[in-house]
C-alpha cells in the first residue's frame, strides 16, 4: 500500500516557525503589473498606485513582453502561475498572483533569486552546460501542447495580445482554425492511440506551411488547430489551407491496421483593432462552423 506523504497548509503553521517564513527569506523582491500593458507600478508617499517610465519584460533585457507572460495568464485565468526565467547570470523563480488594488485588476509578482538553491541546476553549471539554454527550454514546454508540439491556447491569445498593445502601426493579422472532420469515428474505429497519430501528423503539415509564411500554429482544441500569420489577407489563408488540405489527401496517413484518410473544414479571420483574443478566436470559430454547415 502507498504511503502518503504529509503536506500541511500554509495557514496551520506553528507560530515558533513563522520566524522564517518572512517576505525576507521566502522572497527577494515583488512589484506590481499591469497585465494589459505591461506597465510597472510603485506606491507613492500618499499610499497610491504611481505607473513607472518601464515595463515588466525589460527587467529580463526583452524588448516585447515575454511569450508566456503569467501576469497576463494569472489576470484571465484568476489564478496563481509560476515561472523560471535567466537574467544576468541569475534564475529567478516569480510567481504571480492576481490582486484588486483600488478597483483595479492587477497583478502581484513574487520574485526569488534560485540560483544556487536548485540541486539539479547546480549539477548542470558544475558541469559547465548552459543553464540559460536549460531554462529557457523549460519555458518553451510550457507553452506547447504535449501531444502535437503545436503552441497551447494561453500561448496564442498571449500572442495575439502582444500583437494588439504594440503601439505601432496596425498590421493586418489573420488566422485560419481547422477542424478534423470524423475525428471521433476515427477514434471509435482505430481506437485513440491512432486518434493521436492524426493530430501529430496534422500538426507536422500545419506547423510546416505556418513556417513558410513567416506564422505560428497552435491547438486550439481537442481536434481543432489554428494558423496565423502576419501581413496575410483572409484570402491567402484559405489558400494556405486548400495547400495543406492537398497535401494531407495525397498522402494519408499509413498505420498498421490500414490507411488513414484525413479531411477537415477551415474558417479564416482578420484581427480587427478593437478586438480582443477571444473576439478573434470567436470569430474563427464561427467562421469554422459556418463553413461546415455548408458542407
């Protein structure tokens, strides 16, 4: 039988530890985000909330806010996230939390130097390997959907959030979701270990044409996919995916049992200014689903 390890909340700790426990030892520093715009906030003499002339990102000597942003993550999804990030020579653990301070929507970052308090990273630099290459691989996973290597959600509207803050101007934007047609009568008759083969193979096609066109692809669902791409019009997405669509039939996908022949339908949106991610996506969905009714 397991034994089960004990945890114990934080709340019903013993007051004679509490002693290390404080901002001091747990903590290097915090501050305050804005996770719209990145801004960065202090308390003034009068106790109020006064923006800095800098952003969040340029702390880790980035010039864009970062792509998996957890202030952005924390503020959307109400939640606490954590990160890693490399920073003059350093690894800096932050966790962010959502907080309402004055009637505003903020963000709380938590910051603590880990540089030397990780075994594992410490075997790593003892060893000479590049810490800041191991790191930032870590990120990168966090932002990828396990099973397709596609970017995940929470990486796409980032991404299309970063695109509409930058103050510049506007470029076209647009994307195009697919949707595989039958996917749950593959699963039914090839079972969900070949379910799986066809996101992958899917994947492979979509992020190939996505890097060919200077663009990302993500997944968007459990069978739905997404491309987007800059300086593109509606148009020449639905060409993109007429080429993937070719490609996918004339060369279906080859499994033990038999051969595997996949389709899928395709909507396509352009990002509009006063969108937000989730009007955009929402668009593309609707564009999907009416391009299926058609079918």
């Amino acid at each position: 039988m397991k034994k089960e390890i004990a945890m114990f909340e934080f709340k019903q700790m013993n007051e004679s530890l509490k002693s290390y426990c404080t901002g001091e030892s747990i903590f290097d520093f915090y501050r305050i985000v804005n996770p719209k715009t990145h801004e960065v906030f202090e308390y003034d003499q009068d106790n109020h909330l006064k923006a800095q002339k800098e952003y969040c990102y340029e702390y880790w000597g980035k010039k864009e806010a970062c792509f998996n942003c957890i202030a952005r993550h924390s503020y959307v999804k109400q939640r606490q996230y954590v990160k890693l990030e490399f920073v003059h020579g350093k690894i800096l653990l932050i966790i962010s939390k959502p907080v309402k301070i004055q009637d505003r929507m903020l963000a709380l970052e938590l910051i603590k130097d880990i540089t030397f308090s990780m075994v594992g990273l410490n075997y790593y630099r003892a060893e000479h390997k590049n810490v800041e290459h191991i790191v930032s691989q870590f990120n990168e996973l966090a932002v990828r959907d396990i099973l397709t290597g596609l970017y995940n959600l929470d990486y796409i509207k980032n991404y299309l959030d970063n695109f509409l803050q930058k103050e510049i101007v506007f470029n076209r934007l647009t994307g195009a979701a697919i949707d595989i047609d039958q996917y749950s009568q593959i699963n039914a008759q090839y079972g969900y270990a070949v379910g799986n083969e066809v996101l992958q193979y899917v994947a492979g096609i979509l992020e190939k044409y996505a890097a060919s066109i200077g663009g990302l692809a993500g997944r968007l669902g459990p069978d739905e996919m997404g491309i987007f791409s800059i300086n593109r019009t509606p148009a020449e997405m639905e060409e993109l995916c007429k080429k993937v669509q070719e490609e996918i039939r004339e060369n279906p996908l080859e499994i033990q049992e038999g051969t595997v022949h996949i389709s899928f339908e395709y909507g396509t949106a352009a990002l509009e200014r006063e969108d937000e991610p989730d009007d955009f996506i929402g668009r593309l969905y609707f564009n999907l689903r009416t391009a299926q009714g058609r079918k």
